[in-house]
C-alpha cells in the first residue's frame, strides 16, 4: 500500500512543478533528492527543501515555460528534430 502523502508537500511540490513545467513526479523526485543530498528525510525538512527552491525560482524571476517554448521552436528548425514518430 502506498504511503500516506502530506498534502502541504504535495502542494508545495504541484507549486514547483508548475513553475517549472515539469510533471509533479518530477519535481517530488527533484525535492526528495535534493534533501537527501543534505542528508534529510523527514517530511518537516522536505517542505522546507520545497519551500527554498520555490524562494529560489521567485528570486530567479525567470519564466522557465517560456524558456522551455522558445527552446522548442528553435529545435523545430533542426534537422534533427523530430516532430512525431
């Protein structure tokens, strides 16, 4: 059975994964690992892990969506791209 999800984190990590337009797995993964690098595992100390980045991401200003749109139409021109398979 899976375990029991704290909904703050989820919410903190929905928020991160939208800011990145990422998939809300991705951006959990990117948390979870990111405190594990600084050797924490309790929820208490994710949310804060989750809390930073987001800090980070307003501090940054950047708009990553945007970022990642003009990455894929420079790409569409390639020669390399492929558009379906």
């Amino acid at each position: 059975m899976a375990a029991i999800q704290d909904p703050t984190l989820v919410k903190l990590c929905a928020q991160l994964a939208s800011r990145l337009s990422i998939s809300l797995a991705s951006a959990r993964r990117q948390v979870e690992q990111a405190a594990a690098r600084e050797g924490h595992r309790d929820v208490e100390r994710r949310r804060a892990m989750a809390e930073s980045m987001l800090a980070a991401l307003d501090k940054d200003n950047g708009d990553h969506a945007r970022q990642l749109d003009a990455l894929l139409e420079n790409s569409e021109g390639d020669g390399n791209f492929i558009l379906e398979d």
